[in-house]
C-alpha cells in the first residue's frame, strides 16, 4: 500500500476555505453574488459584529429545489456550468461551485430555500461541514442564508481577523460596489441593525451613486457612453473638480461583474491627463459589457482579476468615450450638467 491517499471531501473543503473564505466579506461577496445569479430583484444583507458573529442574505431569487439543497453544498457543484466549452462563455458571477461548501465547512450555516410562492421550502443547517438538519420548512420564494461564528474551527483564521470596524469596511465597500453593478436590483444593508446602504432598484444609476457617495456628488457626474463591434461602455465619471487622493472610487464592472482591472483605470486616468492635479483621482463608474468569448474570469477564484482578449481595443474605446464626456462639458454646459 502506498502512502498517498485522496483527503475526504470535509478536510478538502476546509482546505478550499482557506483560499475562497478569506475574510467575512468573502462570505458576504459569495452569497450576494449567488443572490445576483439567481435573478433577484432585491437583496437584503444583515451583518453583526463585521460579519464575524452572523451575516445574513436574503433575497427572492428563483431559489433551491428542495431536492438539490444538500448537493448545493457539496463541492463543485454548480447549476452554471456543466461543459468544458461553458468556461468560454460564462454568463454568471459564480461558477466555480466552492462557494457554499467552503462557508459551510468553517462556519455553522443554515439555508432556506424556497422555488415557489406557495411557502414549501427545505431547512438545512451545515456545522463545520456536517449537515446536521435537513428538514421541510415554510418560506416565501427565495433564498435565506444565515452564517454565524465564522471561523469557530479555524482559530488560527479567526486570530487572524482585524478589528470589527476593518472587516466591516471590506463588506461595506464590497456592498457599495456590487449596488453600483447592479442599480436593478434593491439592496439593503445593515450592521448591528442600522442602515448603511438602501438602493431603490429601478435602474438609475445615479441614484445608486447618490445612495452610495452622496447627493451633491451625484450632481457633479457626468455620463459616458460609447459602443464598438465588441464593447458596449456605460456609466458616469466625475467632472475634473471633484478628486480622491487614491483609485478606490474607480469601480469598474464587466458583465455584471465587479472586478479590478489596471487596464481600465489607466484608460480612464489617460483621458483626464492634465485635468487631474497630480496624485488626485476621480471617481468613476464604468460599466462594460461584451460577448462572454471575450472575457476569461477563471483566473483567480475570488474572480475579481479578469482578462480581456482585445485589451488595447478597450482602452482605446474608454479612453475616447471619457475625453469625449470631459470636453461636451467644457464646451457646452447645458441642464444636464447639473443633474
Ligand atoms: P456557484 O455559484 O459557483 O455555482 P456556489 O457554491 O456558490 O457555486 O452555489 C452552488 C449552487 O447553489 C449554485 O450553482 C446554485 O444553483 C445554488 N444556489 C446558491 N445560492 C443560491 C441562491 N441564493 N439562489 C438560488 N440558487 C442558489
Ligand atoms: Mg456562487
């Protein structure tokens, strides 16, 4: 007998944890983002104590099937995907089928899920990786997932974590951003019970932008809009006079996906060249959206890196529609200037 041996699914779980848990805002990007896949229109997240204590999304999505729920968490299980070729084609935030059984095996978590209206739904709760309730329950279509005591099993993660008010800026600045993807949908976001963000989702994405940074900043935006055979761009920029010390109000988004993209930011920084002091930035939301041929996003598993496949086609079509927004202000400042 050898001394190989293949890890039980528990311990690889775990193990996978370790790369797509890093922190209580990973859990809150995977379960918002699962939210997202399944065509919600609003989504609710509550979180105590930066999200180490409890998070809890709940959205009315199309939900799990009663039959499917305990096979969501185990690993690599996805409804996404099922053939090599969809990897070149992909649609959806999540893919990968990690998420839920790597939150599952370093929390305890209970799930439930309804795909109907008519209030059947499944309970399961999942401690340390081990169902430990699988039961019918009553609930109106959608999903709820509650995670409490995040890392109970890991003490060396848990140890690991910073001050609540650290944590709970990743999951406020993840909130803030997933609701500028998506001003579709309405998201409401609590901690310890107050209200940090409200989107009203219908769509505008100014008032995302109000929601989220303010009024007055709001006003100061101005929209860009370009299209070429392969990109379709969208979104506001700030005028020259409203700066940030650093790129964090840069966010750009790719087929719905909220992602950090050095190519995108230097397009868009090129375009404002000397309207900009130097090391001041704007603030920016770009949205693109292109045939998922175009796009590789298996290239990290929190899927924030992507690759574009025509990068200097891109930059060339951002750089040219914000230069193109800078200057009909400059030139022309009509009613919509002060939107
Ligand atoms: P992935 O998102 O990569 O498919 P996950 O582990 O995050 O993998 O989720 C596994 C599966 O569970 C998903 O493919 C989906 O079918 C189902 N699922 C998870 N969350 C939800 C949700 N909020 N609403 C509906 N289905 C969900
Ligand atoms: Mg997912």
């Amino acid at each position: 007998m050898g001394k190989i041996k293949v890890l039980d699914e528990q311990l690889a779980n775990q193990i996978a944890a370790g790369e797509v848990v890093e922190r209580p805002a990973s859990v809150v990007k995977e379960l918002v983002e699962n939210a997202v896949d399944a065509g919600s229109t609003t989504i609710d997240i509550s979180i105590e104590e930066g999200g180490l204590a409890f998070i809890r999304v709940v959205d009315n999505g199309f939900g799990i099937e009663a039959s499917d729920i305990v096979t969501a968490f185990q690993r690599h299980a996805t409804s996404k995907i099922s053939t090599g070729s969809d990897l070149f084609r992909i649609a959806s935030l999540g893919f990968r089928g990690e998420a839920l059984p790597s939150i599952a095996a370093v929390s305890r978590l209970q799930c439930l899920s309804s795909e109907t209206a008519s209030g059947l739904a499944r309970r399961i709760v999942i401690e340390g990786g081990t169902v430990t309730i699988d039961e019918p329950a009553n609930a109106p279509q959608g999903t709820d997932m509650t995670v409490r005591d995040l890392f109970y099993n890991t003490p060396a993660r848990l140890k690991y974590m910073k001050a609540i008010q650290t944590e709970l800026g990743h999951i406020s600045d993840y909130i803030n951003r997933i609701a500028l993807a998506h001003p579709g949908i309405a998201f409401t976001f609590k901690h310890n019970g107050n209200i940090l963000l409200r989107t009203l989702g219908t769509g505008d994405r100014l008032q995302v932008i109000a929601a989220v940074y303010g009024t007055n900043t709001a006003k100061v935006m101005l929209p860009v809009e370009a299209e070429n055979a392969d990109y379709e761009l969208r979104g506001y920029i700030s005028k020259p006079e409203l700066t940030r010390a650093n790129r964090n109000g840069i966010t750009a988004v790719v087929n719905g996906r909220f992602i950090r993209s050095h190519a995108i930011n230097q397009a868009l920084l090129q375009a404002y060249h000397t309207l900009l002091p130097i090391n001041r930035f704007p603030l920016a939301v770009i949205e693109l959206g292109m045939h998922p041929s175009l796009l590789d996003v298996n290239v990290h598993p929190s899927k924030m890196e992507v690759r574009f496949s025509k990068e200097p086609e891109l930059r060339t079509l951002i750089e040219a529609a914000v230069k193109q927004a800078l200057t009909r202000q400059r030139h022309i400042p009509g009613p919509d200037s002060t939107r």
